[in-house]
C-alpha cells in the first residue's frame, strides 16, 4: 500500500538584528498641538479677511502634512529595501519548487482530464447498452421466442459490463474539476450580460480634456461635456502654498 508522506514545516527566512522601533518626535507632537489649537479657532468663513486667515491655517496644517509625509518616506526607504530583498529572496528560493509543483499539478491534471474523458466515453456506451437490453427484453417479452430471450439476456450482460466500468472509472482523489473561462469577444459579452464586464472612467483623461476644451475654446465644456454623458462643473480648490 502507498503510503502518503508527512509534510514538514521549515522556518525558511530568518530576520536578523533588533528590528526597529518607531517613535514621533517629541517637537512634532509639540507643534501639532499648536497647529490644532490655531485651526480649532476657524469656525466659519463668512468673509474675505476670515477667508484669509483661515487659507494661512490650512496651508501651515498642509505645510506639516507635506513634511511628514517626506519623513515617512524617508523613514520608510530602508524598511522597503529590506521588504524587496525578503521578496526576491524569497521567490529566488521558491522559483524551482514552485516550477516542479506546477509540473506535478500539470500531470495530474492532464490524467485527471483524460480518465474524464474516458468516463464520458464509457457512460455514453452505457447509455447505448442500456436501450440494447430494453429494446432486446422488450422483444422477448412480445416475441417469447429462445433466441430472443438469449439475445435479452446477452444485452443485460452488456449492459451490466458497461454500467461496471462507468463505476471502476473514477478520477482520482484530491482533484475536482472546477469551472473556468477565457474571453472570446468582449463587446458581446458586455451586450449578452453588462454585469461580468466593469467600467471605469479615465478622471485624468477627462479632466485633462476638459482643460483642453476650454483653453482652445473649441466648445462650452459644460454642453460638451453633457452630450457625453458627464456633468461637468467647477468646484473651489484651495491653496496648500
């Protein structure tokens, strides 16, 4: 009897040194303080000069924003060498394991796929000896003749054999065959269902023909816009400089 091997589990990267330990400066913390008691004042903007002074908090809370996100990647650069060099270790390491295991699930499943076949085969001959035995009892039973029983009898045989080797054909355990699919024709598949295919728009394609529209003053943007389907509008953006 073939017995199945345990499988052993092996730590196979080992992350030397002390790691790190991250902390916030105590200056930051001191500043983000103040910055956050200065934009709590801004309660409403209700004209220019309260507008102004609330554009200086946003660009000093923006201002520090900006320098913390530097920082992070700044901080963050080695840490992210060190999560490549883990990444190409370990591919590198597992690249002929992971080659041999696709080699092996590949045979497998060629197998598994060729005793599928051979099952529809052997079904589909079931099927015929089973309307032989019924057409052939059938006959008997009307006819009563000897040689016709013994030909009923024979088609029973038949039958019997064949249903025998519809169940000695099984694939093998641990593979199960599991629905996939390769597209064909997109456009008819987003015709038949519109639900398999995903749309997205290009924002940055759009916007940036917005802008086009607009500077070479072909067209109204807005009814350009519209007549494709795109509202088009435009909205405050304030200043983090």
């Amino acid at each position: 009897m073939t017995t199945t091997p345990t499988i052993e589990e092996t730590t196979a990267l080992i992350l030397a040194g002390d790691g790190y330990q991250l902390t916030i400066a105590p200056e930051a913390e001191n500043r983000k303080t103040d910055l956050l008691s200065a934009a709590a004042q801004v309660t409403s903007v209700t004209c220019n000069e309260e507008s102004s002074l609330a554009q200086f908090q946003s660009r000093s809370l923006a201002a520090m924003r900006i320098e913390v996100e530097k920082c992070r990647k700044t901080v963050k650069e080695p840490v992210n060498r060190i999560g490549k060099l883990i990444d190409k270790t370990a591919a590198d390491f597992v690249a002929d394991i992971e080659a041999e295991e696709k080699r092996i699930t590949r045979l497998i499943g060629q197998h598994a796929a060729e005793v599928a076949r051979l099952k529809a085969e052997k079904e589909a001959e079931e099927r015929r000896a089973f309307e032989e035995a019924r057409a052939a009892r059938e006959a008997a039973a009307e006819t009563g003749k000897i040689s016709d029983v013994i030909a009923a009898k024979m088609a029973l045989a038949a039958r019997m054999e064949a249903s025998a080797e519809v169940a000695a054909t099984n694939v093998a355990d641990g593979v199960r065959f599991a629905w996939d699919f390769e597209v064909d024709d997109l456009d008819a598949v987003y015709r038949a269902q519109p639900e398999f295919v995903t749309m997205e728009i290009k924002r940055s394609v759009v916007l940036e023909w917005l802008k086009k529209v607009e500077a070479t003053e072909s067209a109204d943007p807005v009814a350009a816009a519209a007549e494709r389907g795109i509202r088009a509008f435009k909205k405050p953006v304030v200043s983090s400089r």
